[in-house]
C-alpha cells in the first residue's frame, strides 16, 4: 500500500538475503543484485507515490514533527524516560497544530513513530542503549555465521531481525518496542553461532538427587507467585472490569467494577470509570454518591498524576454537586481549583478552559468567564460551543456589541464547516451548542 517503513524494511531484509547469496567473487551476481536493488527502491518509490496521489494522505510529512514531539519528551526525561506506555497517555504536552485541518488538535499523536525513539522515551538511553546492544549481538552473530545462515530457518530468521530492524527506524511495526524486542531475542539463539561451554553448563543444571528436586521446586513456586501476581490476577481484574463496564448503568456501577479495583489496585482506569458512572448519574447527586466518586478520583490522579483527566473529572463532579446538593464558597472555590490545576498540566485542548468558563457563568462571574473562552477560541478557532458561550458571557455581560461580534464569528464557523461530519469525540464536543444559551441568545439550531 506504499508504507515507507515497510519498503524499507523490505529492501533492507532484500538486501541481507543478496550479499549471503551471492558469492563475493561473482562479479555477475553482484551486477544482478545491484540491477534487482535497483528495480526494489524505484517500485518502491513509485509505490509511495501512488499512495500519496490516490489517497491524498495530509499526514504524509507529519512523521518529522512526531519526531521532534519525540525528542522533546525525551529531553524532558532524560534519565528513565515516561515509563512504558507513557507516551499514548501522557504525550499531550508535546500535540502540535494542524493548521490544515478543520480543528487544530484532533488529532493527537499514540507514539513517535519510531521503535528505537519510543525506547529512548518511554526507558531513557540506557533502554535504548539495551535494545541497540540486543540487536547490534545478534547481528554480530550472524556475520560470525555467515555461509552457514544458508539454511532456511537461518535466512529467514536473519531477513527478519533484518527487517524490522530496519522499519524500527521509521516506524512502529508492532504497538509497543518490547514486541519487536522479544522477536530478537527469540530470533538471536538460531543466528549465533553455539557457544562450546554451552553443554558443560546446561548438564550441571541436573535435576538428580534430592537437591536437584527442591532447586526445581524452588524455582517453579517462585514462577507460579510471579505468573499468579503479574499475570493472572491483572488478567482477572480487567476481564471484571469488562464485565463490570458491559452491566453498568449510568448512575449504577456494577459489581464487577467493585470487583477490578479490590482485584488491581494500582490500574487507576477501574476507579476512575467507576467514578464515571456515578457522575453521569441520571438523578441528583446525594452526598454518599458524591464521597464515592470524590475518593474513586482522587485514587486515580495519586495512580496517574499527570493525567488531567482525573482533575477534570473532580471539576466535573464537584460542579454538579454544587447544583445537586448546594454551592458554598468553598464548593465553588473548589470546582475553580480542579479546572485551573487540570488547564495548568498542559494539554493542548479548549474544552476545560469552557467548562471552567460556563460554571463561572452560571455564578455571574462573565468577565473572567469570557477570559477563558476567548483562550478556547483562540486554542481552536472553530470551536463552535466556546463562540456561542462567549457571545452568552458578553451579553450577560453588558458588551452587547461584542456578543454579536461572537454570534457572527459562530455563523462564519457554521458555513465554514458546512456538511462537515465529526469524526471523534473530540469534533463532537466542539460543534456542540448548549440548547440553553442557544434560546437566551434566540439563536436558530440546525
């Protein structure tokens, strides 16, 4: 399909399986490798540009900037890295605009698009620095095989490290750079050459006698306790979560979350979906509720902390608490707290700067209100709910001369988005108007 990685990773795996064929010395066969290199690269360039014509990809050229985003995050950690799987979740900070597209920050980058910087990411240089060594070892004990790699298993083995060796560069063939890890070390006992002592070694593991029977024991218990603890038990949990989240209703967690988070207490996903469910609660909030929920969120942000989805779920909850069971200062200082401590982490995203905006509203406070929604707009220019709350905040204001300013910038964005159709949650909420602010302005909604 003109996959840049996967064409080099074939030319590359092409390349290995050439120079091991071919005899150094045949000057024909060199020719013949050279002329079949050639005809790879050139079908593999116009690949690539068939691709990039019939499918009009407008992230063709964006791998640089993930990149960079990439590097960025490494310098941030530059000792351990984010840890593994960080990037998916905590690499928000490092979002750049897409001033091509309809919203400048739909779409957020899941990695960096390169198995080796993701190592440097997520488990800083001495990470990566194991896996170019895991890799670099097995390489270097193929060269030492050399002819005797001609089997098929051999070949096949070594095009293969060859290859995603090469697309690694580039690109993610496998989610996570362990995968692709895991494939080398399987891969590296066939292409390295057996070392002589390895017999000796491997007979002195002898399961005779009595001492032999309780070593075996030993470590087999000790596999069991880890299988059980990393293995078995993570597993259990999310399959009750599964369970849980397929039988809960809104205001009603099931018992199979209560069950996930008594099972794994460290996954700070079961708390907080079980918070979710509270919150979105059809009826009012009561006060139990309200505790249950507060204390669910506040274990996945020490689980999470740099995840502001956790505060904005507390700013949400709080919020309607405040409608719920009643606003205090306090209540309202609070609410104010989560939304400014979740805007503060850096997410490049408009939506808490509105949801701060319009709970402001709703307490008379609309200059500082409009303050935070000229920020929405200006992060995301056709945010279409944040014009329409801005016009509201003006209007509640006195500045009748700028809510039309506002109600017409939400028109401009209306025909400008025409037929448009959302195409994630993120789109959604941003062509969303609130009905209610909609008729205090006689807005028509269509």
């Amino acid at each position: 399909i003109g996959s840049r990685g996967a064409l080099a990773a074939l030319v590359a795996a092409a390349a290995a399986w050439g120079a091991a064929r071919i005899p150094r010395r045949s000057r024909a066969g060199r020719q013949a490798l050279w002329a079949g290199a050639a005809l790879l690269v050139l079908a593999a360039a116009v690949a690539v540009a068939v691709r990039f014509e019939a499918f009009r990809d407008p992230y063709r050229f964006d791998r640089i900037r993930i990149w960079k985003a990439g590097l960025e995050a490494a310098a941030d950690h530059p000792i351990l890295g984010m840890g593994p799987g960080m990037f998916s979740r905590h690499g928000f900070r490092y979002n750049f605009p897409l001033e091509r597209e309809p919203f400048r920050f739909s779409k957020a980058p899941g990695s960096v698009h390169s198995t080796y910087l993701e190592a440097l990411v997520e488990t800083g240089p001495a990470g990566l620095g194991a896996a170019v060594a895991l890799i670099v070892l097995a390489a270097a004990g193929a060269a030492r095989r050399g002819r005797a790699l001609q089997g098929e298993a051999g070949m096949g083995t070594a095009m293969a490290l060859v290859a995603v060796s090469a697309q690694g560069i580039v690109d993610m063939p496998f989610h996570v750079p362990a995968v692709t890890l895991t494939l080398v070390i399987l891969a590296a006992p066939i292409l390295t050459p057996r070392c002589a002592r390895e017999a000796p070694l491997f007979a002195r593991l002898s399961t005779a006698g009595a001492g032999g029977r309780a070593a075996v024991a030993t470590v087999g218990a000790l596999l069991a306790a880890l299988y059980a603890g990393g293995v078995a038990l993570p597993y259990a949990a999310h399959a009750a979560f599964e369970r849980g989240m397929r039988a809960s209703a809104p205001g009603r967690p099931a018992a199979g979350l209560d069950r996930a988070v008594d099972l794994n207490r460290w996954n700070p996903l079961y708390p907080a979906s079980r918070a979710d469910w509270i919150r979105r609660s059809p009826g009012p909030l009561d006060p139990a509720s309200l505790a249950r929920a507060h204390l669910d969120l506040r274990a996945a942000r020490r689980l999470d902390p740099g995840n502001p989805d956790h505060l904005l779920a507390l700013a949400q909850l709080h919020a309607r608490a405040c409608f719920d069971i009643g606003a205090s200062a306090a209540s309202v200082a609070r609410v104010e707290s989560y939304y400014r401590a979740a805007i503060a982490l850096g997410r490049k995203d408009p939506r808490p700067m509105t949801g701060l905006a319009v709970f402001l509203m709703d307490f008379g406070r609309n200059e500082e209100a409009a303050g935070h929604l000229r920020a929405a707009t200006a992060l995301e220019p056709r945010y279409a709910g944040a014009w329409l709350a801005l016009a509201g905040a003006l209007a509640r204001a006195g500045d009748a001369e700028g809510a039309r300013a506002a109600l017409r910038r939400l028109e401009a964005v209306r025909e400008e988005l025409g037929r448009f159709v959302p195409r994630n949650g993120y789109e959604r909420d941003l062509l969303r108007l609130d009905p209610r602010l909609a008729r205090e302005l006689e807005l028509p909604l269509r």
